[in-house]
C-alpha cells in the first residue's frame, strides 16, 4: 500500500507552503511477516505553529490549546454553482452547533482557515486538493497524510463525489514573529 506524507510551513513572508510531500516507506519486523508500519510524524514537547492567526478557543471543532480532538469528515463534491441559502441563518447555525468556529476563516476566502493547532488529516476514501493561501495546491488521494502546522488552508472537493478524512487536532500555542 501507498502512503503519502504532506507537512505545511511557512516561507519568509509568512505565507503557508508545502515543506514536505514524500512517500513514506513501511517499516517491517521479521518476527511478524505482512506486519508494516508507517511513521507519520512524531513530535515531543510542547506544540508551536509559525503565526498569529485565528481565534483560540473555539470549542468543539478547533482544539483549544493542549487539547486533542479526533474525528472524520465528509466533504461533498464542489456543486456547479453556490447554493441557494440564507448566509445569516446559516453563520447563526454554524454558531451554535460550533461556538466560534467561523472566526478561524478568512471572509474573504471562502473556506480558507487557520487554527492554533497542528492537525493530522488522513484521506480515507475519495480525492481532495488542498490549497494554500501561497496558491499552492496539492492533489490528496487516499493513503495521503496531510500535516497541517498552524497554515492557511481549504478543503476543495473536484471529484465529483463525496471524500471522507479522518482528522487529528492537537490545540498549540502560536510562536511569536521573527
């Protein structure tokens, strides 16, 4: 099986960029033949991400910091064209099902956000692209992990059909500028 590990940064301008996209390679044991292990990422001591965007604390669906939130997403197919809602009553919606979470995106980039938090996004089933506010995007199929450190970051389904992730959010402190 193929698995792939993307890992965001930052560049010198503070724009979010694609540090890393590699295979990663299966670590085996002889002692337990068709056993393989894929190292993701491992990281110990306290969590930084690069800069000082979003809003700490929005519960329930950005972790706060050193908090920890698990959970799958489905990501239905972009449509032809913009639903017809009532943007008030869907914001007020989204309000009170995750108090605060509209406060990580950037109104004038439709679904583009940053959390503080370094978050593990693994593609289950489906394709995604992942785009960065550098304009950077990177096509995810399954098997892909994607390593968000603290970056702006959208979700774009082109595929046509609906994608699940599964997620991993790890609530950090932001490290300061320079």
């Amino acid at each position: 099986m193929l698995f792939r590990r993307i890992v965001t940064g930052h560049d010198l301008a503070g724009k979010s960029i694609v540090r890393s996209d590699e295979e990663v390679p299966a670590t085996t044991l002889i002692q337990a033949p068709g056993f393989a292990a894929y190292e993701l990422w491992s990281e110990k001591g306290e969590r930084r991400v690069q800069h000082a965007s979003g809003t700490p604390g929005a519960p329930r669906f950005f972790p706060e910091e050193d908090e920890v939130i698990a959970r799958f997403c489905v990501f239905p197919p972009e449509a032809a064209g913009a639903p017809d809602i009532d943007i008030a009553a869907a914001a007020a919606d989204t309000e009170r099902r995750y108090p605060g979470m509209l406060s990580h995106f950037d109104p004038e980039a439709p679904g583009m956000h940053a959390t503080d938090s370094v978050d593990f996004g693994f593609v289950i089933e489906g394709e995604l692209d992942l785009e960065l506010d550098s304009g950077d995007t990177v096509h995810l199929t399954r098997g892909c992990c994607v390593v968000q450190t603290g970056t702006w970051h959208a979700w774009r389904n082109r595929s046509g059909k609906p994608a699940v992730m599964a997620f991993i959010l790890l609530g950090a402190k932001r490290r300061a500028a320079g």
